[in-house]
C-alpha cells in the first residue's frame, strides 16, 4: 500500500484520514523534493 500511495501522489492528509477511518498504522514524511513518503510502522 505504501508503494501505491507513493506513486498516486497521496499526500501525508489523506494518509492520516485512512488511519483514522481504517485503523491502518501509517507513517508520512515529506522529503526534500517535497513528495510524501508515508509506509506502515
């Protein structure tokens, strides 16, 4: 799933809406080309 969101282009939001409705543990990060990195814990 990480790999997925990464190449949508999801950003750190929406991935924290997800944990939230799915219980899902996501981690997000921006890094320095300002793409959100967001993997499980």
């Amino acid at each position: 799933m990480a790999e997925a969101a990464r190449s949508l282009g999801v950003n750190a939001n929406l991935l924290y809406k997800w944990k939230d409705q799915n219980s899902l543990d996501f981690r997000c990060c921006v890094n320095r080309t300002g793409e959100s990195v967001c993997f499980y814990r």
